[in-house]
C-alpha cells in the first residue's frame, strides 16, 4: 500500500494537525516506510509465538499500600517556585472564555 498527499491531508486533519507544504514530502516518505516495513513484518511466520501481553513473566505484582512518613504543606511548598503559604501558584492555562 503506497500513500498519497490525499491520504497526508486527510490523516493530518483527523489528528488535527497543520502539515506545511515543505513537510508533506519528508512525512510521506516517513509514512510509506514504515508501512513498507509492516509489509516485511507480516512476511514473517508468527503461527507458533505466543501473543505478548505483558513486558514480564511476573503476575499481580501488586505492593502493598502503606501510609509511610508524610511532608508538612511548609515542606512541600519549600522548593516551590511560586505559592501563598497554602497552595502552589501556577499560571492560568485555561480560558475559560474561549469557548
């Protein structure tokens, strides 16, 4: 399967994402790579692999969940590079007007 500018375009908006014309040719080219090296891997014969559900062989590795030594809101403010005494002061990153 070989792509097209088409397909660039229409794969860019569903991701909502601006591709220049000066990109187009690098991520076509990217694009039709990595579906030519799907094309090899599907050459390969997988019938007797096991599929890979997890990264390792162990099962429910699961801690148990003990309150350990807590930090005082003074302690966690300490390094903070803004705050009020109480809270963290971050900058606004919603507008709640732009809606």
């Amino acid at each position: 399967m070989k792509l097209d500018n088409n397909t660039i375009d229409r794969v860019a908006n569903l991701a909502r994402l601006e591709i220049s014309e000066s990109e187009h040719d690098h991520i076509l080219s990217d694009m039709n790579n990595i579906l030519t090296f799907m094309d090899k891997l599907n050459e390969l014969d997988t019938s007797g692999v096991e599929p890979l559900i997890y990264m390792s062989d162990e099962k429910n590795v699961f801690r148990q969940d003990v309150v350990k030594a807590e930090i005082s809101a003074s302690e966690a403010l300490a390094n903070a590079p803004d705050h009020d005494g109480v809270y963290f002061k971050v900058a606004k990153v919603i507008d709640k007007t732009s809606r």
